[in-house]
C-alpha cells in the first residue's frame, strides 16, 4: 500500500469502555492500532519485544537435567551429506571441569561416525550475542568478536542418568508418532508444539553465535578483491551455482534472494580459494545443539495483538485521550533509546510526554493553538515552532 506494508493489526480492547445509547448496534469496545513498516528489503526497521513481554506462569523445561538428552534424536543441516542434511542419535553426555560447567554431547551419526558437540542451555535463546570491538581503536580494521573462551573437549566428565526421563526417546532415534499426520509430516506445521507432537524432543545441530551478515559480507568483499576473482569463479570452484555472489551481499532479501552467510564447511573452502585470516573462524563456525522443545522465551510470553487497556481520563480537555499506557507500549515496541518519536496529531501532548519519561525525543504537530498550553504543561522541555 504505497509502499508501505502491515505487520499488525493491534486490538485496543478498553475493559472500561462507556456504553453505548444507540440500542441497535453493539457498544464498541475497541479501537485498531495498525504497525506499517517501509515495504522492501532495501529498508531496515526497529522493533523490539523484550521490555513488553509478560510473565511465564509455567515452565517445560524447568525440570529438565543436561543428562536427560541421552537417546534424544540429533539433526543436522549445517554440515550437509549428499541427502542434504544428517541425522543422528545421541550416545553420552558429559560436563567439562572447567568452571563454566559446558555440557558436551557424544552424537552417533547414521553413517556409523560420532562427534562431541556442545549443547545450548535449556534456558537461554539459541543463539548467543556477542559484542564487537575494533582493535586498538582503530575503525579503520575489521571489528573483533568478543566470544567465550575456547571449550576444552577433552577434560569432561560423563553423566549418567539412571531412571528413564520424559526426555529420553527410544535407543534407535526412532520417532514413535501415530496421530492423524504420520502419512503426511509435512503438515505437522512449524511451531514447537506441532513438531512435539509428532516427534517428542529433539536436538538441532544451529549456528553458536548471532551473526551480523553485513559484517560478514564486508570482510568477505574486502578479501575478494583483494584476490581478483569473482564470484561466479568461486562458484565453479566450489561446484555451486548462483551461490556465492549471496555471500557477498549484504541486503536482507526474501529467502534465496538477499545476503547469507556460508555454512561452516563453505567457510574454510571459501578461505582455501580468498586466503582471509581466521579472526571470524570462530564467530562463523562454532556450532551448538539446540534443544527443540516446547518451552518459554527465557525473556517472556509474547503479548501477542490484543491489548487489554483501560482509558485513561484527562481532566484538562474535553476531548478523548490515549491512555500513556498505549502509548508506551507502541514507543518501547517501534523506538530506540534515544530515538524520536512522531506524532502528526498532537492533541495533548500525550505521545510527547511518554516520549520524554522514555529518554526519547518527540516531534508533535498541532494545528489548533489553544492545545499548545496543555503540551507545554505535560512536556518538561518545549521548543516551540509556529507556521505562519
């Protein structure tokens, strides 16, 4: 819609809401708030969730022990066989000695290999976030990733379990699903819930780190050119096509059309032929299981669409007011700290006053003259700037 696209359409639900007199239609109780965002994948926006997510009454997982995984089926698609994905089962699991405690899982793959990967805490995201610095100060070089120190597989110790956990599945992997889908899985959907159902837990082999593409991209560049070869070069060197030239890209395109970064396999074959350094080796590579479970975000529920907000009564005008409850909440979801917010429709101030308690700026247009003493009074610091 004139390049513009909808993400949400938000219900205001207002458990206070006055009554209607008109008898032959029913009172309403609700007011839409629309989320819009610049439509194309040239264009970047910012939503955040967190600081609006609301408690977990119950936990999955809460009860889960790291030697609970034992016999749990094991996935694979960043290290790809000729099928295009492995699957595996696992076989132990251990604890390091270190301080950090790492829990470590020997994985027996179909072919008969086996492999000790680290597995993700149950309780945090799936990925780990990292911090980059630039060395020395200097931004002229490519930033470094700050990651943890380097997980000594070899000093671990092995944990047993010794009764049967609601964790454990069969010893051969085997999924023993017998609902209504088991001709067809590809219509267990793509929620936790769905894929429990028809398969129990899981483990998902998944990159350790969230990665910047563009970060990525850049270095990559840089190495690319430096070496004088292109990407369609690289491509026949590697046996691919119309692969390489994503890894160079740094749009956020629908999937297959905008940047990617190699898989961990792609990423040392790719150094062989550009002969880059191994300061991202680790960032790019390093992989982790990831528990696919039905459990909580470890920072809250999701307040999904509908908003339960009661109206909020201004006494200084007779007009209708956004509860700074609404307002805040669209703020924290769609402006960073320290960002700006634009309100075309000022009225009383109300989005310049939550703006302000939010450490963020405000931009607020008005055009009746007599509302200006009022955002004057609710706003701390006014600039003012009539039209003539």
């Amino acid at each position: 819609m004139n390049g513009w696209a909808l993400l949400n359409k938000i219900i205001w639900n207002k458990p206070n809401a006055m009554p209607s007199s008109v008898e032959s239609r029913f009172t309403n109780v609700y007011e839409p708030v629309f989320l819009f965002v610049r439509k194309g994948s040239k264009y970047k926006y910012y939503f955040s969730v967190d600081e609006l997510r609301l408690p977990v009454s119950s936990n999955f997982t809460i009860n889960k022990r790291p030697e609970d995984i034992l016999g749990l089926a094991v996935r694979n698609t960043l290290f790809k066989d000729k099928k295009g994905k492995r699957e595996g089962c696992v076989k132990k699991v251990y604890r390091t000695k270190d301080g950090d405690g790492c829990v470590l899982a020997l994985v027996r793959w179909e072919d008969g290999e086996e492999s000790l990967a680290i597995v993700n805490d149950f309780f945090e995201k799936s990925k780990i976030e990292i911090d980059l610095v630039y060395p020395r100060g200097d931004c002229k070089e490519f930033p470094r990733p700050k990651l943890p120190s380097v997980v000594d597989f070899d000093d671990k110790k092995e944990l047993r379990t010794s009764s049967a956990s609601s964790f454990t599945s069969s010893p051969s992997c085997s999924y023993n699903y017998k609902g209504k889908y088991k001709t067809s899985p590809d219509n267990r959907g793509a929620s936790p819930g769905a894929r429990k159902s028809l398969f129990g837990e899981y483990l998902v082999l998944q990159r350790r780190y969230k990665i910047l593409q563009p970060v990525i991209a850049d270095y990559l560049r840089f190495w690319r050119r430096k070496s004088g070869i292109t990407t369609k070069e690289i491509d026949k060197l590697l046996g691919y096509s119309a692969t390489a030239g994503h890894w160079f890209r740094k749009d956020a395109g629908s999937w297959g059309r905008g940047g990617s970064i190699p898989l961990p396999d792609d990423w040392f074959r790719l150094k062989e032929i550009l002969g880059f350094d191994d300061i991202y080796d680790r960032w790019v590579t390093e992989c982790h299981l990831v528990l696919q479970t039905v459990k909580p975000h470890p920072k809250g529920k999701n307040p999904g669409d509908v908003w339960n907000i009661k109206t909020q009564h201004f006494p200084e005008s007779h007009f209708a007011t956004f509860p700074e409850k609404l307002v805040r909440r669209c703020i924290l979801a769609g402006c960073p700290s320290g960002g700006v917010v634009l309100d075309p429709f000022a009225g009383s101030g109300t989005t310049g006053k939550v703006a302000q308690n939010l450490g963020r700026e405000a931009i607020l247009i008005e055009l009746i003259p007599e509302y200006l003493r009022i955002i004057k009074k609710r706003c701390r610091v006014v600039k003012v700037k009539l039209k003539d």
